[in-house]
C-alpha cells in the first residue's frame, strides 16, 4: 500500500558520461556505469507527505516555514530536512537517489541533451522556473502542482527533472568530481563538510540551474520554501 503512493518508472541500466566541462564543479567529465533501477515519476508531494506524517514515519512540516501558495496537495513537499526525506523514502520502500542515478535519469537514461527534455531552451512550456517575462514560478510565484509541465519530461517519462525544486541525493557534496565512483553508487566518502548534493534548479531560480549537469549543494538541516523537495528511488526488481 505505502509503495503504490508512488508511481514507479523503470530506467534502464547502462553507462554514460556524467558532468560537464563548463564549471568546475560539473568536472572532469567521467563514464559511470548505471544500474536498472526504478524511480518516482514525480517529487513527493504534500499529500504523499502527509500520508507518511499520519503513519508515523516522517516528522510534521513545519508550518512556519510553508506558507499558503505552497500547501497545496499536489504540490511538491518543500521545509523537508535531508534526514526527513530520507525518512519518508525508506517508509515508502525505497532510498534517495545517487546524484549519478539522479542524472542518468535526467539524461533519459544517459543522452547527450542539455536538458532533460532535450536541448531546446528552456522556457515555461517546459520547466517551472524564474526566468522569462512571466517572472518568479512562472507568473505563479511558487512551485506549481508537480507533472504540470509534460513538454520537459524526459524520454521515460519523469516530471519535473528541470525546475519546480530542488531535489535531495543521497551523496555528500564535493567540489568536483576528482575520485568520484564510476558504479553509479552514492560518493559518501572523501568530503569533510555536511553538505549534501541537490539537483534539478527550483521555481526562482535562472535558467543554467536546469541542466542536467548543474550541481548543487545545500544544509542538510535546512528548512525552506525556497529549498528542497526530493524524489525516491529503489533497486529494479528482478526479472
């Protein structure tokens, strides 16, 4: 019952070239090699959130920090700390995502396009960002109910991949990836800090923030409507 909250997409294993040589954080571009595995079609959404709150597997959202334009059911789950996100994958059945499987995913399960849905630039047909004459959220000035842009899926079908929030994964942040893992595991070794990587750009955020290599780093106690969401992960089933 907890699983079927989720609507599971299978993406296939292979390799792929991961990061960019446009900043240094996105460098030196490396081959990972990706397991099949399985990943929610959507950010977790305040409903889904609300459901694990009421089982007793996630701490309450702090209502504090969620005003009313991001409260709505569909909408991504924002004010969720790392370890929060956390919770709520293992009660759902599965994990974070590897920052590796989080852009394999993106890429479509490994192509070359600049964006998860190819390599258009990016606009409100597409992504929910703060770019364009429409402004912050495209003109609603929040994130928007999650899947309301099917023009930026990826070729499996993921929403939301470019904009709308960021997303947590389960890999510390590190500045580059010298001495990254090429098995498409989360890179927990190696980094002195408590940052945690985030993917995907948000709702006010510029456009470069939606490529599919752009990194992010963020608190993992951080507490914000501008901040994270997150989507689950799990291992694909065997055959």
């Amino acid at each position: 019952m907890k699983a079927a909250l989720i609507v599971w997409v299978l993406i296939p294993g292979g390799s792929f070239l991961m990061g960019s040589d446009e900043f240094p954080q996105e460098r030196p571009v490396h081959r990972v090699t990706v397991k099949s595995f399985e990943l929610g079609r959507a950010e977790v959404t305040n409903r889904q959130y609300q459901a694990c709150v009421k089982a007793g597997a996630c701490a309450p959202l702090d209502m504090d920090c969620l005003s009313p334009a991001f409260r709505g059911p569909e909408q991504p789950a924002v004010c969720v700390p790392w370890a929060q996100a956390r919770a709520f994958a293992a009660w759902a059945g599965g994990r974070l995502p590897s920052e590796a499987e989080w852009e394999y995913a993106a890429r479509g399960a490994g192509g070359k396009g600049r964006y998860a849905w190819g390599d258009a630039p990016p606009s409100c047909r597409r992504a929910v960002f703060g770019g364009g004459p429409r402004g912050p959220g495209c003109g609603r000035g929040s994130t928007w109910p999650v899947c309301s842009k099917p023009l930026g899926n990826t070729k499996q079908g993921l929403c939301d991949m470019g904009g709308n929030v960021w997303e947590w994964t389960e890999d510390r942040y590190h500045d580059s990836y010298e001495g990254a893992p090429a098995d498409g595991s989360a890179w927990l070794s190696g980094s002195t800090g408590t940052f945690r990587s985030d993917r995907g750009g948000q709702w006010d955020g510029d456009a470069h923030n939606l490529r599919v290599s752009n990194r992010d780093s963020e608190d993992p106690e951080i507490r914000s409507e501008r901040g994270t969401g997150f989507r689950v992960a799990r291992d694909a089933k065997a055959p």
